[in-house]
C-alpha cells in the first residue's frame, strides 16, 4: 500500500473493522450487530471490542448459539426496513445457518419480483493459518460466490477493512463479507481522509508486464511478497486484488490479462470446483487468445486443514510457491 | 374450545363474512385442483382444504401493519390477508400479472403492500425471518407483531427451537401459529417427534401456548384476539396449536398411503366450513339462500380471476435475470 504524506494514520486491520462499524452504527440508527459474543465478550476475535459500551444493548446484540435463528432475523429485520449487520464467527460456523443465506437472503428478492430485497450484511472470518485445525480455518467464500443473489467482499487491505463496510450497507442485496484471521493483527497505514469505497471493482495493488497475479484477502500479500522477490530477478508481476468475489469484476481483470498475457490465480479455497476454476474459465472464455501460456494455480490442498503447523503451512499457498508458479509462467515459451 | 352446539358468538355480518372467506378459499383452490389438472398450473399444488378456519380465523384479528409470514401451503393465507384473488391465480399460472411476477408459483406468494412475507418451501424456513420482521417492529418503535404461520412437521426443525427461544429470549412481537394437521407430508406426528405435545415444547421456552380446536373458526378468532392483544401490549411472543386436518393429499402427487379413508371421512364430518354453516343456520344467523349465494359470489370471483390469469402475458424472455438483485436503493 502506498502512504500518502500527511493525513494517513498507522492502525491494525482489525481496529480498521471496528472504526467501520462505529461510523455505521453512528450514521444511520436503522443500524445494528448481532451475533455470537460479539457484546459483553467483545467479539471472539475482538472485533466488535469496546461497541457494547459505546451503543448499548439495544444495537450491539449478543445472540444464543443460534447460527440459523440469528442470520434469518437479520434478513427478517432487513425486510422490516433496518440495516443489521450479521456477524458468524467463523466461516465453517455460517454452514449452521446455509438454509437462511441461500433460502432466503439469496432467493426472496427474485422471488417477489422485486417487493422483498434484503439489505443484509454478514461477516464471518475467513481462512488458516492459526492453528486452528479443520472446523474453524476453512475458505467457503468462493462457495458462497456460486449463489446468485449474494454479493461476496472480501477486503484485504486496511482501506478495504475500513470502507468496505460502508459500502455493504449502501447496498440493497445480501452481502456476505469475509475477514481473513491473519490480516486481524495486520498494521499498515490508513489513508486519510477517507475516500468512499465500492463494492463493485477489483483493484491493481501492484502494476507489472510479465504476468497477472489474481488474488484476494490474505493470499494478497503473498502475491505482493512473491513479486518483490521476482522484481529482484527482472520479472514485473502486476498483482490484482479481487476485492469482491460476486460479482466478479471481468473488466478490469481481462484487462490485466491483456496486458501481461500470463495469470497465476492464488486462492487459499480447494480447486476443485472453486473460484480460481471459475476465474480462469472466464479468462478461457473472454480473452483465450491473449494467453502466452497456460493459466496456473496455487491454492490450497485438497485436504481438510490440519492442526499442525508444518502441515498447516504446507497445505496452505506460500510465497515460495507463488514465486515458484510464477517462474515457470514466465518461463514457458508461447 | 367453542362448543359446537352453542349459539356462535357472532353478529350476521361476521358470519357472513367469516363463511365468505372461507369459501372464498375453498372455491378458489377447487378450481385450482381442476386447472392442475388441465396443466394450466404446474409445479407443486398443496391445498389447504379443511384448514380455511384457521387462515380466517387468525387474519381478522391482525391489523394492517402486522407482518405475515406464510408456508407453502399460503393460498388461504394470502387470500384471508387480502391478497387479490386475480393476482393470486396469475401467480399460479406463473404469469407476469401474479403476486409475485410469476416468478415464485403456488409455494411463494409475495405481496409486501399487505405485508405478506411470503410463502416459504423450507419448512421452518419462515420462523427466523418473522423473528426478525418482529425485531424491526421493537426496534423502531412500532406497534406491528409479525404472524408466523407454520404445520406441526416444522416442530422438528431446529429452526422452531432457536426461533422460540430467540423471540421469548428478546420478548419479540410474535405469534406463532402451529398449523397442527397431524402429518408432515406423509409422516404423522407419533411416527417423528418423541413428545407430541407441540404447546408444551412452546411453554418450554417460557410462552404462553395454547392448543385451539383449528376447524372452528371463531373458536381461532377468539384466541387469535386474545393472543395478539397480549403481544401488542408487549408481553412477547405466543403460541398457538391450531388442531386441524387436511382433509385433500399433501400435494397433488399423494395417493395418501400413510392415513385411512375412515380418518378422513371422521375428519370430513368435522369441516370447517361444515360445521361452520350448521351452527350458524341453526342460530337463524344465515340462510340456505345466505350460504347459495356467498358461494356463487365466491365462484365469480374464481372464474374472474382465471379469465384475468388467462389473459395475461407471460414475462418476457429478456427479463430472465431481472431481480436477482435490487433494482433500486432501499
């Protein structure tokens, strides 16, 4: 992320999730959070710290281990005229409640022709990387993004952490939005003032001509990470940041593609049926005879994740093989 | 319970009109039953026929800022709430002209001017949303209550349970209504939940809970009123345990294997609408004449409404992907 001089303040990711949610919940009292813990307990990844105090009960609503109860009141209360923002743990936990997000959330606009949008937004933590074995580390986001009806965002830099939120709430459809647990701690600089986000665009976090990274959420800064290192060798990766994983934004990732002429898709889902397969069926589809070489992946093992550390980060993608892949895209002769 | 003997409790306007929604809906859904038939409706059709009382008797005690939320099985519901019967039929013909554009069918009728919430296929799908329809009306400040209709299968989802706790929980403005008629599709209630006892589950929960005889119409109205006036008073939610039965197959793919003809024939003489009309002529409240001629108006308005279903055009080819999503800022 580039600082600009002046303004811009130095704080975590996660302070960023919370700054949005407190200038949500100040801007518009149709307004409110409900979920597990995220009250009295401040959030079991202390997100939501310090909103119980600050909002009282009545908006910062600590709620039963109801997964299915809970989400399907935030879309009843989005039907009811309010703007409740829905938090799950985690993402493995919203599959309690997959019959009220795809059901309902995803469904009950089409089906009225119109007369019931949702304009709920749910979030849920995202992603490996700590430890935390095969119930609590998995990325379902791209699963999600099959659904017709949801909108999927995905921020991964302190900018997105702090305006996407705003954005979600803008919108008039379910939003679902993934926080990965290793950005949580991230420190990186916000830029200020505050420009508003969309929810619509991929953006280019890093401009290259030898090949086009496709990334989101976490795996971003591996992207980021593995270009300085291939900078060093003269290779110039222009990394895209997905941002939002429904709709996907075909324009301007076409756009890289014809730029550069090579993808790399990393994507910290399965493959097998996940959203790198669907990325690069859609680069197949619109812009197939501007590749220079096959479209390459590195996502995750097809495994559940494990609990140790060793195989943890093996089963995960890593700068090393994002590098690696990158190499051999470049290296092959169109 | 109303003792079916007594002298029903009712001026002659609100027999009429309690008897001419409830033929209003039987009318309509016999017909429905012949245009299946005719392929003119497709896809599943679940009748409501027997279970009118309940419908009836529970939407003239809500008033027009409550919610509904409805089940599959919402023909009577949409129509007791007064969703048109023209655009009610279009919507069984799929047409662009129905309730909900075509697009939701026999199971999904939506019409939020009366806020109707829609007919939900997920059974105990509907729960969650009227908790939260209920919250909206706490939290802004509202005096409207969310009604949730939903049959006795839903009772073993999970759904039932967390949605009952979560309203008891936040004494939301809530009234479930158990639309108890003894089988879930095909599964009786003995043969799926260990205690059959569906008011005592909602009593665990810490709400008052009734059971109500559901063929009886004012006996529903009665206890619909008293429930809605406690919650409007902020007493939180209420269960009702309306004992019905549908007296037609699930769906119109049911040879009715699970139940014996002589059940239905017990239940037959039970009806609705039946007993509803004996009562009342024998008070001297209606006449034959009374009753000929509520029904003719009703199947008027039936055949009205497939000349309206009829003549309508079918949505547009290239309207295909049209909402999807919200097409304007809420």
């Amino acid at each position: 992320m580039s600082a600009v001089a002046g303004g811009d303040r130095r704080i975590t990711y996660r302070e960023a999730l919370r700054e949005a949610l407190r200038e949500a919940l100040s801007a518009d009292p149709r307004v409110f959070l409900m979920g597990e813990d995220v009250g009295r307990y401040g959030g079991c990844y202390a997100v939501t710290k310090s909103l119980l105090a600050e909002f009282g009960e009545e908006r910062i609503r600590d709620t039963p281990l109801s997964e299915s109860a809970f989400v399907g009141a935030g879309i009843g209360a989005a039907l009811g005229g309010l703007r409740p923002i829905v938090e799950i743990m985690t993402c493995n936990f919203s599959l309690l409640a997959l019959d009220q997000i795809v059901n309902n959330a995803a469904t009950l606009c089409h089906m009225s022709a119109g007369q019931c949008p949702v304009p709920v937004v749910i979030r849920m933590a995202t992603g490996a990387g700590r430890q935390l074995a095969a119930q609590h580390s998995h990325s379902f986001e791209g699963w999600y993004a099959h659904i017709p009806g949801l909108r999927i965002v995905a921020p991964a830099t302190i900018d997105d952490a702090r305006g996407m939120l705003a954005a979600a709430l803008r919108s008039p459809d379910p939003v679902l939005m993934f926080e990965h647990i290793g950005l949580l701690n991230m420190e990186g600089e916000l830029i200020e003032p505050l420009v508003p986000l969309d929810i619509d665009h991929a953006a280019i976090r890093r401009a290259g001509r030898d090949l086009t990274m496709l990334s989101y959420g976490a795996s971003l800064f591996k992207c980021l990470e593995a270009a300085a290192t291939l900078a060093g060798a003269g290779v110039e990766a222009e990394v895209v940041d997905l941002r939002t994983l429904r709709p996907l934004d075909d324009t301007r990732i076409m756009e890289s593609v014809r730029r550069t002429h090579r993808v790399l898709i990393v994507d910290e889902g399965w493959r097998s049926g996940g959203l790198s397969a669907e990325l690069g069926m859609r680069i197949v589809e619109q812009a197939f005879y501007e590749l220079d070489a096959p479209i390459a992946r590195v996502c995750t093992a097809e495994i559940p994740i494990p609990y140790p550390k060793h195989l943890e980060d093996a089963a995960l993608p890593s700068v090393e093989r994002v590098v690696s892949a990158a190499r051999a895209l470049v290296a092959h002769e169109s | 319970m109303t003792d079916a003997a007594e002298t029903p409790d009712v001026t002659r306007e609100q027999a009429l009109q309690l008897l001419g929604g409830m033929l209003r809906i039987r009318q309509f859904e016999d017909r429905c039953a012949q245009l299946y038939t005719e392929l003119k409706i497709r896809g599943f059709l679940h009748l409501y026929n027997g279970e009118e009382a309940v419908a009836v008797g529970v939407m003239q005690a809500l008033a027009p800022q409550d919610a509904i939320v409805a089940t599959y099985r919402e023909h009577g519901h949409a129509l007791a709430r007064g969703v048109p019967m023209n655009a009610l039929m279009a919507e069984m013909f799929g047409k662009r002209t129905g309730a909900s554009g075509g697009r939701g069918g026999s199971m999904h009728v939506f019409d939020t001017a009366r806020r109707f919430f829609g007919g939900n296929a997920i059974v105990g799908g509907g729960l969650p949303l009227a908790v939260g329809l209920a919250l909206a009306e706490k939290l802004g400040r509202r005096n409207g209550i969310a009604a949730c209709f939903f049959g006795e299968g839903a009772v073993a989802e999970g759904e039932f349970h967390e949605s009952l706790n979560l309203a008891a929980l936040w004494r939301l403005p809530v009234l479930f209504i158990c639309e108890n008629n003894l089988y879930a599709m095909g599964t009786a209630l003995a043969r799926s939940e260990a205690n059959t006892d569906v008011s005592a589950k909602a009593a665990s929960y810490g709400m008052t809970a009734l059971p109500v005889d559901g063929m009886d119409v004012l006996a529903v109205a009665a206890a619909t009123r008293a429930a809605v006036g406690a919650i409007r008073g902020g007493g939180g939610p209420r269960l009702l345990e309306c004992r019905t039965y549908r007296l037609r197959a699930h769906s119109m793919f049911d040879a009715q294997l699970y139940r014996d003809k002589a059940e239905v024939e017990e239940w037959r003489k039970r009806g609705p609408l039946i007993t509803f009309t004996t009562r009342c002529k024998a008070a001297g409240l209606i006449t034959e004449e009374d009753f000929q001629r509520l029904e003719k108006a009703a199947d008027g308005e039936v055949e009205a409404a497939v000349a309206f279903a009829e003549r309508s055009e079918w949505e547009p080819l290239d309207a295909l992907e049209r909402f999807v999503y919200a097409e304007h800022a809420t």
